[in-house]
C-alpha cells in the first residue's frame, strides 16, 4: 500500500497539470472572495435588503459555495488516471504476473487521490484565510464560522477520491468517455442539491458531497433572524448589471450548526467512500490486458520532397483534430451548428452558442494534446522546423474550426465592437487550447476550463460580448490572452 501511495503520488505531483492547477487555485481565491464593489460577485442575497459582502462573515460562505462545485470537478479531471498510469506503462501486466495484494494496491492509490484533493483543499483554504484577513483586517473575523463551511467539504472529497478510482476498475469507462461521465454526475449531484427553494430528499442529503446543503440552511436561518423574512434570492456568480443593489441592512452569517443528522449523513457518506474503494478492489482486472489502438490516427507521412511533407503535415493536423470523435458525435455538432443558424441573437448567447462549443469540447482538447500523446510531436523533431510548421498548421485547423462554429454569432453580431470582441474571443480559444495541451501533454486541462468558463457565463458572469454595453475591457483581456499565448506557442516550437 504504501508503494503505491508514493508511487503514484510522486508521478501525479510532478506533473505540469498538478503545478498549473495548485498556481490557478491560489488565483481563483482573490475571485471566490467577495467584494461588494465589482462588477462580478461571488453570491448574491436578497439584494434589495441587504448590503453585500460587507463583512467578513460572507468570505467562508461564498468559497465554499463556489469550491463546492469546483473541487470535485479538477477531482474529476486530474485523477481519473492513477490506475490507467500503470497500465500504460507496463507495471499492471507486471503486477499481474505474480503475486499482488490488490486491496493494498487499491488503498494506496486512494489515499494518492485523497492526499492531493487534500492539497487542492488546503490551499483553498489558507489562500482564503489570507484574504480575509488582509481585505477585512480582520474586523469581524470568527475563526469557526470561517472554518466550518470548509470542513463540510470534506466527505464530499472522500466520495470523489473514491468514486474517481472505482470508475477506472469499469472497462467501459476507463477513458475520456468514463471522465465526462463522471463530470456528469457530480454536476447532476450539485444542481440537485443547490436548490434553496425545496427541501432536498434524504438520498440527496446523503449525496451532498458539496456541502449546499448546510450553507443554504446557514444562510435561511441569519436571512431569518436578521430581517423576520424568509430567503428569496440566492444567486452563486452574478453580475451587478443584471441586479438591482438597493439594501443597507448588515447580514451577519453565524457558525454553522451541524444536527446529528447531518454528521450521520456525513458518516454515511464516507462509508459509502470505503465501500467503493472495496469494490474497486473486487473490479480490478485479473489478468493483464490489452488497451485497443485507434488504427483511424495511423497516417504514412511521405519524407521525400518539401512539398509533400507540407501537405502531409496538414492533413495530419485535422487527423489530429478529429481522430478520437466519432461519425455520431460529428453529426450533432453539424446538428446543434444549424440550430444556431436559425436561432436569434439573444438566443445564441442564452444556450446555443455555449453549448455548440461544448459539443466540440473534445476537438480543442485534442490541440496540443493529441500530438504530443501519439509521439507526431516528438517525431517531426527529425525534419527541419518541423515543430515550428506543425504548430502553425495546427493553429491555422484549430482557428478555422473556431470561427466556423461562431460563424453564425459573428454574422448576427449587431454591432462592429461585438463582433470584433466575439472574433478575438473565437481565435484566442484554439490558441490557449494548444499550449495548454502541449504544455501538458493532457487533454483534461482544456476539458475542465472549458466546462468552468461556460458554467460561469451561464450562470451570469459577463464573460462573452452578449447582451453587454461595456466590451471594451474584455475585449482587452482576451486581445492580451491571445496575443501572449500565441508568443509562448510559437516560442515554444
């Protein structure tokens, strides 16, 4: 157990994906705190009665609503491989062929998982410590109620530590389709759960791996014992534009109380964790097997003539592109593509353009990736300026495919501004996908920024030019994104 811990533990924590996350989670903190003046805010509370995010009471409440939902998706994305490590590189077949004690190698791989979600957690909860303070000075400051909303975070990380390691013992899930499923889940699980308008059910309350459910009764009872009326707007991620901010009334959030109920669920929880960690165990394959290849990607590139190796390279970079999605998965993209051909403006920037892009998550995840995980990028070192026409020619397929999805948004655009900033925030995309997946050589990364981006637009954060007066700044943002990434890009190669 103990080898396998350190085992996999040393290989995930030295990986670039593990760094980047650990650097953008101290980032994330200085958004998750609140701050009434912004345009974008954290949580939103009956705005027309109270002031937001005043004190510092509202800092562990508004982080933990918001990691709520983020942890166990980077969870999601980043250990979903601790078994597929070793099969990859021969030490399952290995194991296999002689005596192995699968239950230690089981554990050690979960408490891996655990140690570093404990890690992600950690360093949410210092860096939001450290903010707190240093925005409040510590005004107001209570050290439980601060802490409290970061414990109930915990069972919640045991269940995905868990559940993340018994879906790699499932053949049918041991790949991208197995990650999304369980992205899935766990998005399903949170919007069941944060839901302040109906009681949750006692299975949901069991599931309640994000903690909502404690926050949302916290902050009914301080609505409560504060005004005498009950809770009637909670919104997590909102735009000061979309809302009126007319209250001054103070609302202090008291430390949560937990039932004994609830620990009974939260104990509930964590055997529920154990016994998938045991099945884990019971699921692991018996005898070594053999991963199936995607022939599709194979392409005979001719080394003969400079022209020839131009052609080939391109066409290999839309091999590239699509060589993982299938036939059906290509027909709904074309699909949901049309739908936004017939659809009005407001109604792309409602549901069909984030979901177009969505759809074609797997395609920008490729870019960068895809090279790299097939050895195409590590193999055009033996031509001269290979890496360097490879990355132009994947740019040139990845900004192509950007723009024909949002072609229909850039020719609806009703202004020349919105379509300047729609177009930069369309070629910055494929872009920033590409060095992300190269830097990385994983293609969760783009995955899970992609779901995170549009998880935020739709829940009203002012993220794309639809529907907004101001898009100078924005539109800044991404000119600087694109301008940057595209220098490291190309540097780079």
């Amino acid at each position: 157990m103990k080898t396998s811990f350190q085992a996999t533990f040393r290989e995930k924590s030295r990986h670039m994906s593990f760094v980047a996350l650990c650097i953008g989670l101290i980032f994330s903190v200085v958004l998750m705190i609140p701050n009434g003046s912004n345009v974008m805010r954290a949580i939103i509370i009956n705005p027309a009665t109270y002031a937001q995010a005043n004190n510092a009471s509202w800092s562990a409440i508004s982080v933990a609503f918001m990691m709520g939902f983020f942890l166990p998706l980077i969870g999601a994305a980043f250990l979903r491989n601790a078994i597929h490590l070793d099969r990859d590189n021969g030490t399952m077949t290995l194991f296999l062929t002689s005596r192995f004690a699968r239950f230690k190698y089981i554990t050690g791989k979960f408490f891996s998982n655990l140690c570093l979600m404990l890690i992600f957690w950690g360093i949410v909860l210092i860096f939001s410590l450290i903010g707190t303070l240093v925005k409040y000075q510590g005004n107001g400051f209570n050290l439980v109620q601060f802490l409290l909303p970061f414990f109930i975070l915990l069972p919640g990380i045991i269940f995905v530590s868990a559940l993340t390691l018994v879906t790699e013992t499932l053949s049918g899930l041991w790949g991208r389709i197995g990650t999304a499923a369980v992205i899935i889940l766990l998005v399903l699980l949170y919007a069941s759960d944060a839901n302040f308008q109906q009681a949750p059910s006692p299975l949901q309350h069991v599931f309640n791996i994000s903690g909502t459910d404690y926050l949302i009764t916290n902050i009914k009872q301080a609505v409560m014992q504060s005004s005498g009326h009950p809770l009637t707007l909670l919104k997590i991620i909102g735009a000061s534009t979309s809302t009126q901010y007319t209250g001054h009334q103070n609302l202090v959030f008291p430390p949560l109380r937990l039932t004994g109920t609830d620990l009974l669920d939260m104990g509930l929880l964590v055997l529920i964790s154990c016994g998938l960690v045991y099945v884990a165990g019971l699921l692991l394959e018996r005898r070594p097997t053999t991963p199936l290849k995607l022939t599709s990607w194979e392409v005979h590139l001719p080394v003969s003539g400079l022209k020839g190796f131009s052609q080939s390279q391109f066409y290999l970079s839309f091999r590239l592109l699509a060589g993982s999605v299938t036939n059906y998965w290509l027909l709904m993209i074309l699909l949901i593509w049309l739908w936004n051909w017939l659809t009005s403006y407001q109604g792309l920037g409602q549901l069909a353009f984030p979901l177009i892009f969505l759809m074609a998550m797997p395609l920008f995840a490729e870019l960068g990736a895809g090279e790299v995980q097939n050895g195409v990028y590590q193999w055009l070192q033996t031509f001269p300026h290979g890496h360097r026409r490879q990355t132009v020619r994947e740019l040139l397929t990845g900004s192509l495919l950007s723009i024909a999805l949002a072609l229909p948004a850039l020719i609806k655009a009703p202004t020349l501004m919105t379509l300047l900033a729609l177009l930069i925030w369309t070629l910055q995309l494929p872009v920033l996908a590409q060095l992300l997946g190269r830097l990385t050589a994983s293609k969760r990364p783009v995955q899970l920024l992609m779901v995170v981006f549009f998880y935020l637009y739709l829940n009203g954060a002012p993220l794309l030019p639809f529907n907004q007066t101001s898009l100078g700044l924005p539109t800044l943002i991404y000119l600087a994104i694109l301008i940057l990434t595209l220098g490291m890009l190309i540097v780079s190669s």
